[in-house]
C-alpha cells in the first residue's frame, strides 16, 4: 500500500437494464471523467445484478406458507419474503420487522441482500448476483484490454452491522486482487510478532467507495488508486468457517 | 459527499509516550508531509491511548477466579483476561480462544480493544482511551487554530467482525462530524423513499484509512479529503439499543 489512496466516482452511468454492455459503460464513464483505467474498480452490486438480469416480479411469486409467517408480523409483502427466503440457505435471526439471512453464497446480510429501491419499476426486487466472483471476474476480463495499468474489480453492496446503526459498504465479490492481506507472522514495529491481523483489504475499499455510491447520488463505480493491486482469490474465502463463527 | 476522496498517511510520527503533544506531532506530520490540515483527521487508538497513559503493566495485576477460569482453555495469561474484564460491561461470546467483550463505552469487540502488540513494553497492556470521543474533541480543539479549512477528528481502532474472517478499522470516537449520515426519508432515482438508509460515514472512513495504517506501516494518523465536513455527533449514539440488537 503507498502512503495515500483516490477513490473517484465513475459518473454519467445510466440505469442499467438486462444485457447493456456494462464494460463499454465504465469504461466510457472512466474516459469522460479523465481517470486512467488502473486500479480497484469498485461497482455496486446493483448495477451488476440488473446487468445480468437478476431480477424477479413480485407479481410472479407465489408466497409458502412460511413465507407468509414471517411476513405477517413484520407488516412486509409475503411475496418479498417468499423471494429473500428462495436466496437464502438460513434464517440466522428474525424481529424488528428485520430478517437476517445467510445467503446461498454464504453472506449473512439483511433480507438475502435483495432489494426493491431503485428497482427498474414498481414490485420488482433485484437480487445479489449468482456468483458476485465470477461477475467480478467477467468484468475485469472486458476491461483490461483497456486498462492503463494493473486493474482488479471488486462487486459492493451496502450491509447493516451487528451492534451497530448505520450501513456500510462491503465486498461481495473480487477479482484481480487479494480480498484479505495476511499479515500474519509479521513482526510488528518492536519485532513482536503479530499475531492476529489480517486485513479485510476489498471490505475496507468497498467502505469508502460506499461513500460515493450513496443511493441519492446515481453513482455505481468508484475507481481507487494508490492500492496494491496484488493476489487473488475469493471474497468467499474469507467467509468464517461454522466452527469458528461465535455468532451463527 | 464530493465525487473524490483522497486519504493520505501522515509520515513520522514516532512511538507515542504518555503526556506527548500529539497535537503538535500531528500538526508537524501534515506540515512536513506538505498536506493542509484540513478535511478528517483519523487517528489510531494505539496513539491516543498511549498519549492518555491507558497503559496497565500486567506485573501489577491480580488476576481474579473469573479471569483464572476464562484464560486456562485458552492458553492466556489470566492478567491480560483481568484487564479485558476489568474493560468489560459484559462478555459477549468466549471460544476458540477468544473473549468478545461489550466495553464500558459500548463496543463489542475483541479483548475490549486491549491490546498487547506495538505497547511500549512487553508486558504493558494498552487499554482504549476512557472516552474516546472526548479524546477527539480534544485533539480537534487542539488543531483548529492550525487547521487550512473545515477540520474532524476521528479516533479508529481495528475490529474484527462476525460471520467474516479479516480486521476492518471501525470509529470508536468523533468530533466536528456527524457519525451516521441520515438519508431515511429521502428519495432514491426513481422518486421511492427510500426504507432504511443511514450510512456510517466515520467508520466507512476509519476503514480506509486502517488500510494506510497497517500494523506494521508506523502510520498512526491519515487525512482524509472530500469529506463533507458537517454536523457533530457521539460515535456511541450510533450504537444499537440493547432491545433492537438481535446479536446480543
């Protein structure tokens, strides 16, 4: 890591719908705005789900009947609840008219992630990307036959914390770059070594490019500089085991 | 939120001891470094505990039989499992060798936040600052006569966190920012309200600044710029009520 990062917005990306060429649509954005291709590409997840389609009509959902249980109490549409129970492989909590589940990727996260704001119209929800990785691989792969140096894509999305009010962005999928810098068995500054750090590095960029992808602001991509952009891997890789999860 | 964020390391700051002016070595940092101080000033707990003298030498500590019990499965000195206590409201979790604790002021966190690695001696626990968003408010106090523009501080420690492997660096004190940025009731692109929306503006910060703060770096404040520099807040008022916590 040098001694500073830019995160710049990408602007000028319009509402996307299935199929648009999303990395003509970046690239173009990055052109405009005079910012070399070269970097963290962080893009939001839901300009990448509706790029691939994900995105399911309430008016095609038939509720179950646990569907309909849990949407009761909360005051929630049942179908809604039908599909974030379809995207999930657990409930991990339920109350305050909030449902924590853990996702099929293995992300536990409020309502499977799916979504209604700023859905192309009315009673549509948009779910997560089937594969976040792959999504981010597939862009990286459009992109960097036009990149001006070394590029990796990180796929975002906003998540509510435990303990904590306020959302905060974090990575969903990657590519290109190595989600957790291992510090591990590293001397810190008085040659002790460290023993447990780890650094979530593409959680930490989602965070700030989050900052500029508010939802009032019309901005899906953030490009970072100033990181390494080095290994590989997973954002699922850095997912706890059950056995090491104090809070499942 | 501007459409860039710049986030830059503030270079030579040596090893802190308890009663240094660190409103001077920080000042003289940005001076030297060329950087107008103005924006948010993040700086590491580790520093401003250490300024404060949080500092307990474990030869000085009693371990009681609750501290004794909770250290042998995990092959702890039971010293250090005092100290967490002794900075604990509450314990929250305990296994696979570690102790999730709810400090004083709140936070659930590993160990409540006392830490052993970069402490000024082995054997010196360094615990987090008693108040650390007074702690802000005095160094913000102390900078404002140096300060270029609108100036925050915001003091940062690294978390862990549930469900997910690798440290993100989360506020733990602010001054001269708004903590959460509220954007409920505004409207999202298409004109819908949008539910649930506040974003934790000065940990989506913190967490890239930790970046540039990596343990072994010796970096222990970064500016950042871009930041809207607005309103004023606690970070404990960001913390979730006991009742609306589903992760107790």
């Amino acid at each position: 890591m040098s001694g500073s990062l830019g995160f710049a917005a990408l602007p000028g990306i319009p509402l996307v719908a299935p199929g648009d060429d999303l990395t003509a649509l970046i690239a173009e954005a990055a052109e405009t705005a005079g910012l070399p291709l070269a970097g963290v590409l962080l893009v939001c997840q839901k300009v990448v789900s509706k790029q691939e389609g994900r995105l399911v009509r309430l008016a095609d959902v038939t509720p179950s009947e646990q569907a309909r249980r849990l949407a009761e109490p909360a005051g929630k549409d049942p179908r809604q609840i039908e599909v974030v129970l379809q995207e999930s492989r657990r409930v991990v909590r339920q109350g305050h008219g909030v449902l924590i589940t853990e996702t099929h990727h293995g992300f536990v996260c409020a309502n499977s992630g799916v979504d209604l704001s700023n859905a192309p119209e009315d009673d549509v929800a948009v779910l997560l990307p089937v594969d976040p990785d792959d999504s981010a691989r597939r862009l990286l792969a459009g992109l960097r036959p036009r990149a001006a140096g070394p590029l990796a894509v990180v796929v975002t999305d906003t998540f509510g914390r435990p303990w904590r009010e306020g959302l905060v962005d974090q990575a969903i999928g990657c590519a290109g770059i190595a989600p957790i810098d291992d510090l591990r068995g590293q001397a810190d500054l008085r040659g002790r070594e460290l023993a447990v750090t780890t650094q979530a590095t593409v959680d930490s960029l989602a965070a700030a490019a989050g900052l500029l992808m508010r939802k009032d602001a019309g901005v899906p991509a953030v490009l970072a500089t100033g990181v390494d952009v080095v290994g590989d891997g997973s954002v699922r890789a850095m997912l706890r085991d059950p056995e090491g999860d104090l809070f499942r």
